[in-house]
C-alpha cells in the first residue's frame, strides 16, 4: 500500500503538506467533531421515527454517544488530539459499514460514506489522508463483497450496484485529494508569504535598533554642544541664531523619540512590565515637564496631587500622559489644561483624565487621529506641529498594557482623554521607575564626574557641559582605562558611563568594577541610545538609572544635584 501511496502523491503533486501543525489540527478537529455530532443527531432522528431505517438511527446514535461525543470532550486537550481524531475516523467508518451492511447507501447514507475520504484528508494532512481513505475504502470493499453476503439480514446489492459503489467510492477519495491539494498549496502559500513578512519585520526591527543607536549619538552630542554654546555670551545676532539652532535641535530630538517609540511599538519589541507604584511621582515629573511650556502659552496648567497607586508600567503609562498633555498644550491656544485622577465606576478603577479647553476634535476626526501620521490641521506637514505619532503611540501603549482609553471632544469645546487604569496596592514597594524630577539643594560646582563614553564626539561633548557646570570631570574611552584612571585619593563622586563600549566590558560591568575597586556604591548613570530590551532589562537589574540618548542636559544636571545631594557625608 505504502508504494501504492507514494505513485498517487508523486502523480498528484499532492507532497506539498505531508503535516499539519498542531494549532491547525485543533481547529480542524473541533470543527470537524461539530459537523459530527450535528449530523449525526439529525440523522439518527430522523432514522429512528422510520420503521424501515431504525437500525441505521440507532447505529448512528451509538456512535455519536461512543465516538464523536467524547472526542468533542478531548479536543480542548492537545496531547489527545491524536485520539480525538481517531474517535472520529472510527464514528465515521462504523456509520458507513451500517450504512453498506443494512442498505442505506441508497437514502440519506450517502453522506456518511462519500464523506470518510473528505474527513480523512481534512483532518490527517495528504499523505496520511491517502493512508487512511485507501484504508477505508478497502473496509467497505470487505464490508460490501465479503461481509455483507454472508449475514442474513444484509441489504440485498446486485453486481452492478456493487461495482457502481466501489467506483464512486474511488471517485470521492480523488475528489477529496484534490480538493485538499488545492487546499495544501493555498496554505503553503500562505505560510511562505507570513514567514517572508516575519523575517522582514525582524530585519526592519534590527535595522531600527541600529538605526536608532547610530543617530541618537550625533544628535546626542549635538543636543550637549548645544546647551553649552547657550551658556557663552553672545551679540543679540548670534544670540538669535544659538536660539533657532537649538529649538531645531530639540524638535529633531523629540522627532526621534517619536519615530524610535512608534517603531518599538510597532515590532513588538517592547513589554509591559506592570507593578504598582505610585501615581503621583509620574504627575510630578509631567508637571516639571510642560509648566514652562504652559506659562509661556498663557495657560494654565493644573496637575492635581494624588495618593492613588496604580497597576501599570510607570515607563509606559509616563510616555502615555507625555503625549497627551503634550497634544493639550500644542492645541490649547487659551484656557487651561488638566490633568487629574478620579475613582472610577467599577471596584478597583481608577480614571486619568487630559482635560483642556482647546480647539476640539470634530467627530469625524475622533477615530482617525490615532492611526499613525494623521494630523487634523497639518495638511503641508509643518515639523513644528509634530509627525502625528503621538496619539498613535499612545493607543499602541494603552493596548500594551491593557488600559482602555476614551476620547470626548467637539469642535470648540476642548477635548478629554479619559484613561482607565486598574487600582494598584499602596502597600507595594516603591519601584526605582526612575521618572521624578530631581531639583533643589546646592549646585554641582567641585564634584568629580568619572565619564566613560567610547564615543570622541560625544564624550568631548558631555565633558565640556560638566566643566562648564563646575565639575571635574576625568574621562575614559573603555571600562579597562577607566579602572587604570581611578584613583582613591581623588575618587569620583559620580559615575556617568554609556553602555556599549569598547572592549569586552559594557558600563554595567564598568560601573559595578569601579565600585568593587573603592569598596563602595558610588552613584552612578548609564547613557545610551540602544532600545533592545534587553539592555534596559540588564540596567534595571543591575538597580542603575538608564538615561536615553539624546539625553536632555537639564535632566542630567537635576540627576547630579540630587546624587551630589544625597551624597555620605
């Protein structure tokens, strides 16, 4: 039989599926077993009620009690599939063979036998569907010819009805493979065209990563040689000109953000990873964020201080209230912005609202503004209005961890996000999320700053900042020259190291070397551009700070001040 099989697969081109994969198998069962049971139901029924047909009724219902019912109990349980499908191939063949022995082939039994072939193929994969319809069809050749004349209550076949039975029967197997080929190649195709997309998002994905290490640090070192050139005095005409570089330097900066943000969200590269924390160090550091921008507008600007806790990743829901108090300030021309949390109506939920007075969203708008690079009133594109990320991030974001997200607004009228965020414990363990602002105490003029950036640009950049701040500043290019560089006399009171590096080392090794070699934790910061992560994951653990590339020098300064602060006396 098996060469038999062989010269029908190679005469069909029917090799192109021999196995189905297991998800695929599950639903094909879980249908099949459906169309089994209701069938069955409907013909046992109706054989049953007619004196002629009950005994077909009743093998019918013997085998939907034996066979098709319990193989629709097991095909939620993966490791039985293989008997699931048995229990329904032998429902099927014991059907069929009443069907041959009592006659019924004539009437409504049809369905049963012409249908074995079919059930095979669709359930078995090609190759092993060949097997299993040559199988029964020989079971219903020694049923019709052998079986059948020796029992006395057989139906009665004449020659010719016997050869005409047996020749459909063949006719139905290769109906059945051919369908089924038809059915393989699409599926094959189907297959080849989702790996080639897979393997190329994974290659767009690798190049965005590279991509976004690679021009975060020319933009990083921009961005620091910048801030310094602002601190130097400068004629009115040059002083415009610094002014304009600058903010072309910012808006390139947040740009970047945006467009490395989406694509992480795009590629799936980033995880939720939720905890409970408290909600009103993320409004603290929004509020530092967008005051300025909100005094300068003439608007007014309400973060109401909460003691609620939340559920959620404080990275990600910070990006989240980022852009959308972001998009409030940017379309609110006067008025206020708010930004609030409120109980919400179910147990354990709590409402962030971005409240503003500004020009509204028509509602044909409502749905369209967060697909990826839609913009209500952008139509030439203008960079100071943004690339239409934001609130395309932000629905991206909230489907990440779960948050349902509302919009209501009319032209006019202003707009209100309402975010639903599930209620934290406030007895958890306060998380180094990393996102307060950190102000206040006396300035950063005399501490020492060991830098370690393999980067000349930008390690020349950075330096340069921390000098014209106050500090001494010792630099190194690798994790090996920064331990030679170290000295006890004169240790440093911060360690600022990016994280790839030259040489074996990255600055998580760095970092924890140098504090092995003064016996203590010194406060230290990892710079970098890389979004794997997996690098995040690796900085997190090591309990270090991780600053993003391009890094904004007042938060650096704030970061200084307070570990400058905070230092053992």
């Amino acid at each position: 039989m098996k060469r038999l099989v062989d010269l029908a697969v190679e005469a069909l081109g029917t090799n192109l599926v021999d196995e189905i994969e297991l998800a695929e198998r599950v639903q094909h069962v879980r249908s099949t077993a459906a169309i089994c049971i209701v069938c069955s139901v409907g013909f046992s029924a109706f054989n049953l009620m007619e004196p002629t047909t009950q005994l077909l009724g009743f093998a019918e219902l013997v085998s939907l009690l034996l066979f098709f019912v319990p193989a629709a109990l097991l095909v939620n349980q993966p490791q039985h599939i293989e008997a699931t499908e048995l229990l329904l191939l032998l429902g099927a063949l014991a059907i069929s063979s009443a069907l041959i022995l009592l006659g019924g082939v004539a009437g409504t039994g049809l369905f049963w036998v012409y249908s074995v072939p079919f059930l095979s193929f669709f359930i078995k994969g090609q190759r092993r569907g060949w097997y299993y319809s040559l199988a029964f069809f020989a079971c219903h050749m020694v049923c019709l010819l052998l079986v059948a004349p020796l029992l006395p209550f057989s139906y009665p076949y004449s020659p010719v009805v016997r050869t005409h039975f047996l020749l459909s029967m063949g006719f139905y197997v290769l109906i059945a493979a051919a369908f089924n080929h038809a059915r393989s190649r699409f599926e094959t195709a189907l297959h080849e065209r989702k790996n080639e997309a897979e393997a190329a998002s994974q290659a767009k994905s690798r190049f965005l990563a590279a991509a976004s290490h690679d021009l975060r640090q020319p933009a990083h070192a921009l961005g620091l040689f910048v801030a310094r050139l602002k601190q130097l005095p400068h004629d009115p005409q040059t002083r415009e000109l610094v002014a304009g570089v600058d903010a072309s330097v910012l808006a390139l900066q947040d740009m970047l953000d945006a467009f490395f943000d989406y694509s992480r969200l795009d590629s799936q590269l980033t995880h939720a990873r939720l905890q409970s924390f408290a909600l009103n160090a993320v409004f603290d550091t929004l509020r530092t964020s967008f005051s300025d921008m909100a005094r300068q507008k003439g608007l007014r600007l309400r973060i109401r201080p909460t003691k609620a806790w939340v559920q959620s990743d404080p990275v990600l829901l910070h990006r989240v209230l980022l852009n959308l108090l972001s998009n409030a300030v940017q379309h609110t021309h006067s008025g206020s912005v708010l930004l609030t949390c409120r109980p919400g109506a179910g147990q354990g939920v709590l409402h962030i609202q971005v409240r503003d007075s500004g020009i509204g969203i028509a509602l044909e708008h409502q749905q369209k503004v967060f697909e990826e690079f839609y913009q209500v009133e952008n139509p030439e594109r203008d960079r100071n209005k943004g690339l239409g990320l934001g609130l395309s991030i932000v629905e991206r974001s909230c489907k990440l961890l779960d948050h349902r997200i509302a919009l209501r607004s009319a032209l006019g009228c202003g707009s209100t996000f309402t975010l639903q965020v599930p209620q934290g414990r406030a007895d958890a363990a306060l998380p180094a999320s990393g996102l307060q602002e950190l102000v206040g105490g006396k300035d950063i003029g005399g501490m020492r700053v060991l830098l370690i950036e393999d980067d000349a640009l930008g390690r020349a950049a950075l330096a340069g900042l921390l000098q014209s701040w106050g500090c001494q500043v010792l630099e190194a290019s690798t994790a090996q020259s920064a331990q030679e560089r170290y000295s006890a006399e004169l240790a440093p009171d911060f360690l600022l190291t990016d994280f790839r590096l030259l040489g074996a080392h990255d600055g998580v090794d760095a970092v924890q070397q140098l504090r092995a070699l003064a016996g203590r934790d010194i406060p230290a910061c990892i710079i970098s551009g890389d979004t794997d992560e997996r690098v995040k994951q690796r900085i997190a653990t090591a309990g270090l700070l991780l600053l993003q590339k391009p890094v904004k020098p007042a938060k650096l300064r704030s970061l200084l001040r307070h570990a400058w602060n905070h230092q053992p006396q």
